[in-house]
C-alpha cells in the first residue's frame, strides 16, 4: 500500500523548491512565508524564475539577494538569453558571483507573446546551450538545464531535443530539470533515452503539484506538458471547493513521487507556486523532516 512504500523512504531523498519573484507586497509576504516553512526542510537548493522576456529581472535579483542575505539557503538564479546582449548577461552573472550565488538555472527563454518562434536577440546568446558555455567561462558555477520528457515544442523530434541536451550538459551543465509531466512512464522512458544519448547528468523530475486544473489547462499547451483527461476528471466539479481541492492535490501528487521513488528517483524538483503547504506535505511523505540534513 502507499504507506509501506513510504516507510523505507529514509533520509536518503534530496529536494529543491522553485519561487517565482512577487510582484505585490502581498505576494511577497505569501512567498517569505513559503520560503521560511520549506527552508526547515533543508533543501538542496531554492531556485527564483525569471520572467518571460527578462521581465522580472530586478525583482529575481532582490529575491536572490534577501536569499543570500536572510536564509541558510543556496539559491540557484533562474537566467533567460531573451532580450540582452551577451556582455548584459555577462554582467548579471558576475554580480551574482559576487554576492555569493553559485548556482544557475540557465535557460533559452521564451518567444514574447505573439511572436511565434524565437529570435536570438542581435549580440546574444542563440539559446540555452550557448549560454552554459558563457557561464562557465566566467566562474564556477552549478549549473541546471531545461529538459522535456515530451520534448520541446520547437523540437522537430525527440531525437534532436536530445541533441540538444546533449550540447547543453557537453557545455558543462551539471544537471537537468524536467519540464512538468503527470505519468511517471513519461519520465522513466526519457531516462532511459538519455542514457542512450550518453547524457550522464542527474535528470531532476519537476514536480508540479496541481491544485488548479484551469490554469493548468492554459500553460500546459506553451511549456510543452500534456495533460491527462484523467487528472481533469479528478478536479472536475471541485470550482468551488478549494479544500477539496487540495486534498485531491496533495493525493495526485503524493502518488506521483511515491512511484518515481519506487522507480529509484531520490532528487526532487518541486514547483511550488510560492506555496508551501501541499510541497512541504509531499517532502514530509518523502521522509523529509524539518531539521535534518537531507
Ligand atoms: P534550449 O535548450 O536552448 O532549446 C530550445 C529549443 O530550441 C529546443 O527545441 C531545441 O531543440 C532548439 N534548439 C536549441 N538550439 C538549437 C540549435 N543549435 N539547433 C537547432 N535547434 C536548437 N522560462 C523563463 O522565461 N524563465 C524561467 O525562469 C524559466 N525556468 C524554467 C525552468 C525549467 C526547469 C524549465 C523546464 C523551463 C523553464 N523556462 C523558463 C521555460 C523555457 O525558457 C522555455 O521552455 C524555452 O522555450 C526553452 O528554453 P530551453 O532552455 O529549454 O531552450
């Protein structure tokens, strides 16, 4: 049963939790309440998104900076090629050395809305691959990477989306964040994939757990994730009823990582919406106790 699953998940599982930068003092406040519950749980590293067409740069900045500055967290700072020159980025990157960041999620970023394919910016980095080889000439960074257990939508096929990871870990990324998925098949046949491209950096499972399945519906399509008809029959006549809503949540999600765990999975990304109850549940069910070095 889930329980005796769950049992032998010990302290052998490592966690990471992504933020978003707040756009409101309200906001704010929801998200240093999160980060302060999520950081008893001692998490790998807490990562901060950055806005579509670099448009958070200041407020990822100073959610990284009031990191360093107020937690024992290692922040991993979220970094797109959209809309900068390289020696703009370049920049960006030294100063996070300088106030103690060393870990980067470096990523291409999207198109801006409307456009329908990306465009390097003139002077820029063409895309994610690009961009590892910049940071690594400029210090020594941990670096993550984006990758698509359904593949990226621009790409053709698998095999070139591979590929393309491929060039991104060969630049010097030391591991993979998966996009978003709901069955774990998914995520096991991609490993299995990237073993035979010889792609031999840990390939991290993003979880997102879903309490909302209308606003699901709308960005799945863009990032790239299916959503499964079984999971809108789970939230189907539950608008209205937020409680339940979570509780069918924490369950999806519970059940998830408790079969990527049996499939051996002991590193966790979670997308966390800047909330913690629902994450800090499944980290607790994961074994994870507040306190103790994972
Ligand atoms: P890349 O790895 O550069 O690839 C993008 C596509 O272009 C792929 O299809 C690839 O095959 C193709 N491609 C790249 N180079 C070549 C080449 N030389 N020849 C042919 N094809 C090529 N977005 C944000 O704006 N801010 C964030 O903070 C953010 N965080 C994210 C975190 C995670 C864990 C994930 C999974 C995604 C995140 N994204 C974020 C979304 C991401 O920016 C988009 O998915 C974007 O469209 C692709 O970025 P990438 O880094 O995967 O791009």
């Amino acid at each position: 049963g889930l329980n005796s699953l769950f049992e032998e998940a010990v302290s052998d599982v490592n966690v990471s939790f992504e933020f978003f930068p707040p756009k409101t003092p309200k906001m704010e406040e929801t998200l240093w309440n999160s980060i302060k519950t999520l950081e008893e749980l001692n998490p790998k590293f807490v990562s901060v998104t950055y806005g579509a067409g670099g448009s958070t740069r200041e407020r990822t900045h100073n959610t990284v900076k009031r990191i360093v500055e107020e937690t024992s967290l290692a922040p991993a700072a979220h970094l797109t090629c959209v809309g900068a020159t390289r020696d703009e980025i370049d920049e960006v990157v030294r100063e996070y050395y300088q106030a103690g960041v060393r870990s980067i999620v470096a990523l291409r970023g999207d198109p801006p809305e409307g456009a329908n394919r990306y465009e390097a910016h003139p002077g820029g980095y063409a895309n994610a691959a690009e961009l590892v080889e910049g940071i690594r000439k400029i210090g020594d960074f941990d670096i993550s990477v984006a990758a698509y257990p359904e593949k990226h939508p621009d790409s053709a096929t698998l095999a070139a989306d591979l590929d393309n990871l491929k060039r991104k870990v060969d630049a010097g990324a030391n591991r993979a964040i998966t996009q978003f998925f709901f069955e774990p098949d998914q995520y096991f046949r991609f490993l299995d994939h990237c073993d035979s491209y010889g792609i031999n950096v840990p390939i991290v499972p993003g979880i997102l757990p879903v309490t909302n399945y209308a606003t699901l519906k709308n960005f799945a399509a863009t990032a790239g994730a299916s959503v499964p008809k079984w999971l809108g029959d789970l939230f189907d006549g539950l608008d209205d009823k937020p409680q339940t809503r979570s509780l069918v949540a924490a369950t999806v999600a519970g059940e998830m990582v408790r079969r990527l765990y049996a499939g051996g999975v002991r590193d966790f990304h979670f997308y966390t919406l800047n909330r913690a109850e629902l994450t800090y549940a499944i980290c607790h069910m994961l074994g994870i106790r507040a306190g103790k070095e994972g």
